[in-house]
C-alpha cells in the first residue's frame, strides 16, 4: 500500500490499541473489522481475549503483539525472518508515550520516539535516532476534538479536516492507515470522521448499520472493509 509521505507527521503505525466496539448494555451487535482490501494485498485481523490486536497478516508478513502491564510489544516478521521490533509504553489513557523501534535483532539500529499529551491529546513528538541524526519534532493543533495541523521543525505542515455529524469509528482513514503502516502505532484519538487529507477529500461508504465499508481517500487510494460481528 502506498504510504502518504506526510503520515510520518501522524503515525508510527499500531492503532493506539483501540478496543473496538465494546459492548454496552444495550447487548446490541458489537463489530470489528476483521479484513481489509487495500491496492496491495489483503490485510487479515486477529484479536485476543482482551478484544485487543492478536495479529496483523498480508501474504508472509506477520505483525504479532504483547502485551504487559503498560507495556506493548510488537513484533514483526516477514518470510519468517525479522523485520522489526517495536517497544511501546503507554499511559494511564493507553496512549504510547515512548516507542522505540529496533531495526536489528541486536537492537543497535533504532529509532525512538517521545510523545507529550494534554489529557489524550498529542501535542508533541520528538524523534531521535541510533545514529544521531538531527531530531525531529511535530507538533499538533487541535480544535473541537480533532486534531487538524502537525508541524514539524522544518516547516512542513498536514492538514486535516472533519466531517463534525459523523463520529470517528474504527475503520476511519487515518486509523486504518495508522496501522498498516509499517511500523505499529497512531497517537491520535479524534472526536469526528476525516473528511479530507491534505487538500485531497476522504468519502466513505456505509453498511445499513452506519459501520463503513470502504474510504477512498481522492484518488491515491481505496480501502475495504469486512467485520466480524458478534
């Protein structure tokens, strides 16, 4: 899937380990997604007792996760063989608030990244490297619950807009794209659907229950959606 370069601004993959669809008290049909069809491949879900992620699965590449107390581990392989591995500790709002991602099995090549928050709100990320390249920092802006600019320290600027009558849900363009990215993790909790990325407009299809069944996101790309429902 091709990856929008200004999602580096936003995402480090994994989906901030969204429970979807929890069950209330009303015991009506509670969803999750449990494929989705992108222009590459076709992504398969597995999740543990918890409702938590389990697995990821595209053809040979398997994305495994762990969890321990505030720590979320993930682990990925791709024909067998290490592809990276990614430490995450999270917060009391399950949000990651370190992420170090190991390029090597001897750990010696990562990446690090350190998050700030105002309550569950992302405001700041900064990025360093094994190597000690300059560091990177995004910061955010948020109005009604949304998060909609992230620059970072070279002047560059993503912004989003929303569509404020719809509800996030998890098969929102962000946090689908968040994580199946390839590195496991978004820090971002919005209030609304996306309604458009960086000028390029996001539409979604919905079923008879109001889960969507697809976003196109402009012309770049195309997701579809299967849920298994209980």
């Amino acid at each position: 899937m091709k990856t929008f370069k200004s999602l580096a601004l936003i995402y480090i993959a994994f989906f901030t380990l969204l429970t979807s669809c929890k069950k209330d008290k009303t015991n009506e049909q509670q969803c999750k997604v449990l494929t989705v069809t992108t222009d590459v491949g076709n992504y398969v879900f597995t999740y543990d007792a918890n409702g938590r992620y389990s697995t990821i699965t595209r053809g040979t590449k398997v994305v495994n996760y762990e969890y321990s107390g505030s720590t979320v581990i993930i682990n990925s392989t791709y024909n067998g063989s290490f592809f990276h591995k990614i430490t995450a500790t999270m917060n009391d709002y399950n949000m990651p608030v370190n992420i170090r991602l190991e390029k090597n099995t001897a750990g010696t090549e990562w990446n690090n990244y350190f998050m700030e928050y105002n309550g569950e709100q992302l405001t700041r990320r900064t990025d360093t490297y094994h190597d000690g390249s300059a560091a990177r920092v995004v910061n955010y802006t948020w109005v009604n619950g949304n998060m909609v600019t992230a620059t970072t320290n070279s002047g560059t600027t993503t912004t989003i807009t929303y569509n404020e009558s719809k509800a996030t849900q998890t098969a929102d363009f962000l946090s689908i794209s968040g994580l199946l990215s390839d590195d496991g993790f978004t820090m971002i909790k919005n209030r609304n659907l996306v309604s458009s990325f960086n000028g390029m407009p996001v539409t979604y299809t919905f079923d008879v229950n109001n889960k969507i069944t697809s976003a196109n996101i402009g012309t770049a790309a195309t997701y579809n959606y299967q849920y298994t429902c209980y």
